[in-house]
C-alpha cells in the first residue's frame, strides 16, 4: 500500500521541469526485471525499489495525510488516458472571475434595472454572505434554503432572517406536504455563482414586501398588481439579472477592466499546454460571445504562453453563443463561422479543426474531434448546463469546477477539532439512551412478572409505568437510575444543538460549510456533484500537478452494514437477558 502511495505521487511529480540529469535506461531496468513477473507478466514495485527509483530520477515524493485545498477530487473513477477531447467552458472556469467583485456590479446594475421600473430600491446594499451557490429559493414563500441530499430542509431564511429550527419544521417538516422538487416552477436552485447577485437583491426585496415598503415606496412606472406576491417578485428580480448580463454596460464594464474582475493564473495556460503535448484535442464551448470571449482569454492567457502563440491556437475548436443546455441536447442548430475579428458571422454547414464558430450543437464537436461518449472529458462550472446536461445527454465524462472548495477544504480542516468533540458527545448521548432504554424494558419487564405472578405475558403500560403491587428494591433503583439517564441525555443534548446549529460558521455564519447540510451529512448540491460530476476541483491549473495520465481512483462507497459500529450490550446479572440472539439462516420451502 505504501508503495502504491509513493507511486501515486511520482506520477503527479515526474515532470520534464523537475528531471535535472537523463536518467540511464538500462539501471532503472535492472531492478524491475529482477522480479518476479506476475500472471500477466507485470512486475510490482517494493519499497526499497520505489526508493531507487526515486533516488536515480532524483525526486522526493510524500504521501500527505492532509486533504489538499487544491486537490483534484473523484467521485467515479477516470482514467485520463483514456480521454481523448478535453472540452472547457469560459466564465468561472478558464476564466476565474473574482466572484464578490463581479457580483457587486451584476447586484448594481440589477438593482438600477429594477430602479427604473419603480421599485424602491435606495438604501439596498450588496452582502454576499448572504447567498451561497447550492441553497434553493422557495418563491411561493419568499425562503431560502439549504437542504440536504433528502430534499429535507435542515436551515431556511425569510427575507433576510434565518429562520429557527422550529419555524423551519413547521414550514417544511416531514409531516409537511411540501416536497423540494426542482421540477417545480416553485423552486429555483442557485447552482452558479452567477446566482449569488439574484439571491441577495430578491431576499432583500422579500424585507421590502413584508413590511410594506415594496409598494408603499415605489414610483411609476411600478405597477403593484405584478409585484404582490414572493413568486411575482422573484420573476421580476430574475428579469432585471438577465438584462443586467446581457443589456446592460456591465461586460462592457469588465472587457475595460479585466485585472479588477478577473484572477489572472500562469498555471491555467501552462495545464493546457501540457494537455495539448499529451496528444489530447481541447475545444473551448461557452455562451458568451465572440467580443467578450477573444477579449478576456487574450488579457488571462496570452502573456502566459510561448512567445507569439494566440490563446485560440491552445484550442482544435472554439464555441461562443453556444447556447447551453440546449448545446447539448438539439441536434439541428444554425452553424456560423467567426468571419472577423470584431466578431462578424458567416454561415457554415460544418465544423473544422482550427476553426471558431457560434451556434452549433455538440454532436459537431464530437464529429469534427473524432471523440464522443466517454472518450470527452468536459469541464464547467454549472452543475446543470454544464455537468449534468453533458453527461446525461452523451455520457460525457465531466469535470466541475467549484470556486468556493479550497475555502471549504480549509473550513472543514479549521472544524475538525470541533467535530470530534460533537462526535463524542452524540456517542455519550447514545450509550446513556441506550442504557435508558434497557432499564426501561427490563424494569417493564419485571413489573409484569410481578403483577402477573411470575408468569404469562403481560403488556403493562408501555413507558413503565408502576404497575400494581409494592415495587422491589431493584425497581426503586431502576427507576432512579432512568431518571439519571434522562437527565444526562438531556445535558447532551443542550450542549449538542447549539454546535450543531453553528457548525461551519467559520465558513458562512448563516449557512455553514457548502457541502454539508445537517450533522454529517452532504448537502442537496453535494449529492447533485457525486451523482453528476466525475471529478471536482477548485480551478483548472490543479489539474497540471496530476498531469494529463493521471488515474482518479474514487473511493469505496460505505454501506452502512458493512462498517463497524459500536453497540452497547447490556446484560442482567440475573437473567442473563440483552443477548442479541443468534438466529438460524432461511431455509428454503
């Protein structure tokens, strides 16, 4: 195992910038022949070889316990020798912008949108903290929520005021009729952090609604008869996001400005060179436009890359306009070819490698690439338009950039400590339940032997309650010894729900860590990456340590039955009861 480890890391380590000297070819091969070689007529590595192996490349290599925050991440195993095409998406992905900047303006210029149609506005100020990408917007009732990979609803927030855990059960408890269903119109997930801006002007305006404000405030042209409900609201809010991305100077305002909106990153260019010298075909597939996109990858990638080399020669096939989701899922789509470089169009019946277009479909970029199914590895940002509509519509392995993970790595490394603490709490809490209910039953138990003579079944009242009779001096033991319990497990308890109720607010004071919801477990955009997205990471330069041979090994799934739990067995000294009972295998009639 530890052989594997450090061969693990060699892989992410052996790179033509580290080699200082060649390495003589018949050494590092005397002592892989000299082992054994299996059935299949491959040598394993010992140790001590490994070493040799390292020494002579001179390398080091470690296996770190610590989860990197900019780790590359699996959840189903992907062989990229197997991938042919690497297919990447623009806007937070090859370009990553600096999400509170950018969503300050998009938040400003939604909020002048919206100015100019009456809405009172004046004194609204941007809070990021407010909105995370995953949490779901109930617009039938004007909440946010963070709900978990169930659909059960484990924090929620009116407006701007986080709902209590008992408001919060009374809206959405599991006795409730409603059901988390993003079929719904009802519900809207924030899966993008283009989200962030929408989310926190409409909980504002929410505020605005309740309290009367909204429409004792505006001015014409406003028109209350269209604005007097949370869902009503929301579409408006979503109205005034999309004029803000595509009608307003906003892009204009970044393409002026690209060092203040954008994190430029050397090691972005240099992944998909590497990329490219493996012999991998790479396609850029985004919705923005022609302008937009020449402009930015020009500014984030050129300086990065060897002298006179242009950003769109690190590509077989340039996209823009594309149009996702329905990218992926339309087959008949008009074709144009960028005839110009201010972003003149030219109708086209087909791709070509080395080509830029806008429009078109996916089965032409697996056409002109020779690649389809899970030869493609593609790589976004949006859970929906980008990873699961790829991967659902042409089984197209996936890759989901996620921003926000390395503050989430860090988070949850920062909690660790606290967890444990929690952890052995609940197992104190347990063991005393545990111990309560035993007491309860073998004291029920003795009760109904008394009451009945000392024979026959008796159901007695069912919480142990004292029967008839005069009580044993067991029994007045027994009951004092519940009630201890009970008191115990009570003390547990007021010390268990507050730190459940603040777990991650290091991380976000009103949401907690991004990908957990509940104690323990994942959070419903959690379970949307596991089940859609092959491997997941921060940004696209992580990807350069693992080089473009890396084989992402996910991890077992755990079944509950197959992992060791801890349960306590309580016998009576004088029965001998709380025996589990051994029980016969079925036999088959």
């Amino acid at each position: 195992m530890c052989a594997l480890l450090v061969l693990q890391q060699l892989a992410i380590l052996l790179r033509p910038s580290v080699l200082q000297t060649p390495v003589p070819r018949h050494r590092a091969a005397a002592f892989l022949a000299s082992r054994e070689p299996a059935a299949n007529g491959a040598t394993m590595l010992s140790n001590a070889e490994t070493s040799a192996m390292l020494s002579e490349l001179q390398l080091t290599a470690d296996a770190p316990l610590s989860v990197p925050p900019r780790g590359v991440f699996c959840t189903r195993s992907l062989d990229l020798t197997k991938i042919k095409c690497i297919g990447y998406d623009m806007d937070y992905t090859l370009i990553d912008y600096k999400m509170e900047v950018w969503e300050a303006r998009a938040y400003h210029y939604s909020k002048e949108e919206l100015r100019a149609k009456g809405f009172p506005v004046s004194g609204l100020k941007f809070k990021p903290e407010l909105v995370c990408r995953g949490l779901i917007i109930d617009t039938e009732r004007g909440n946010l929520l963070k709900v978990d990979r169930f659909g059960y609803v484990r924090r929620a927030m009116h407006g701007t005021r986080m709902l209590s855990r008992a408001e919060t059960y009374e809206e959405y408890g599991r006795s409730s009729t409603v059901d988390v269903d993003l079929r719904s119109d009802r519900w809207s997930f924030l899966n993008t952090l283009f989200s962030v801006s929408e989310g926190c002007l409409y909980m504002q305006l929410v505020d605005r609604l309740d309290s009367g404000a909204l429409i004792a405030d505006s001015v014409p042209p406003f028109d209350p008869g269209r604005c007097s409900s949370y869902s009503q609201l929301f579409r408006a809010v979503q109205r005034a996001l999309f004029r803000a991305h595509v009608q307003s100077t906003l892009k204009s305002e970044v393409m002026q400005h690209i060092e203040r909106f954008v994190n430029f990153d050397p090691e972005a260019s240099q992944a998909l060179l590497e990329q490219r010298r493996a012999g991998k075909k790479l396609a850029l597939i985004t919705n923005s436009d022609w302008v937009y996109t020449r402009t930015l990858m020009e500014v984030a990638f050129e300086p990065f890359l060897p002298g006179g080399m242009r950003w769109w020669q690190l590509f077989d096939v340039v996209v823009v306009s594309a149009c996702k989701p329905d990218f992926f899922t339309e087959t008949r789509r008009p074709l144009y070819s960028v005839a110009t470089a201010d972003g003149m169009l030219r109708e086209a019946l087909r791709m070509e490698l080395g080509g830029q277009y806008a429009g078109g479909n996916a089965r032409m970029v697996e056409k002109v690439t020779r690649c389809r199914g899970e030869e493609f590895l593609y790589v976004g940002d949006h859970i929906f338009t980008d990873v699961n509509m790829a991967k659902r519509c042409l089984s197209w392995r996936t890759c989901m950039i996620l921003q926000e993970l390395e503050q989430e790595v860090v988070g949850l490394d920062q909690g660790r400590e606290e967890g444990q603490q929690l952890r052995a709490l609940m197992s104190r809490r347990d063991e005393y339940a545990a111990l309560r209910c035993h007491v309860r039953s073998e004291l029920q138990r003795r009760r109904a032997q008394r009451d009945d003579g000392g024979g026959g079944i008796c159901g007695g009242d069912g919480d142990g309650g004292s029967g008839g009779g005069t009580p044993s001096e067991w029994e007045v033991s027994a009951v004092a010894s519940e009630e201890r319990l009970r008191e115990a497990i009570e003390a547990c308890e007021a010390q268990i729900q507050p730190m459940v109720e603040t777990e991650g607010a290091h991380v976000n004071r009103y949401w907690g860590y991004l990908s957990r919801a509940g104690w323990a477990d994942k959070s419903h955009l959690m379970r949307q990456i596991e089940k859609y997205a092959d491997i997941y990471t921060s940004r696209i330069s992580n990807l350069l340590a693992y080089t473009a041979y890396f084989r992402f090994t996910a991890s077992p799934q755990s079944l509950q039955h197959d992992v060791p739990h801890a349960h306590l067995k309580v016998r009576s000294a004088a029965t001998g009861s709380g025996d589990i009972p051994r029980v016969s295998p079925r036999s088959e009639t």
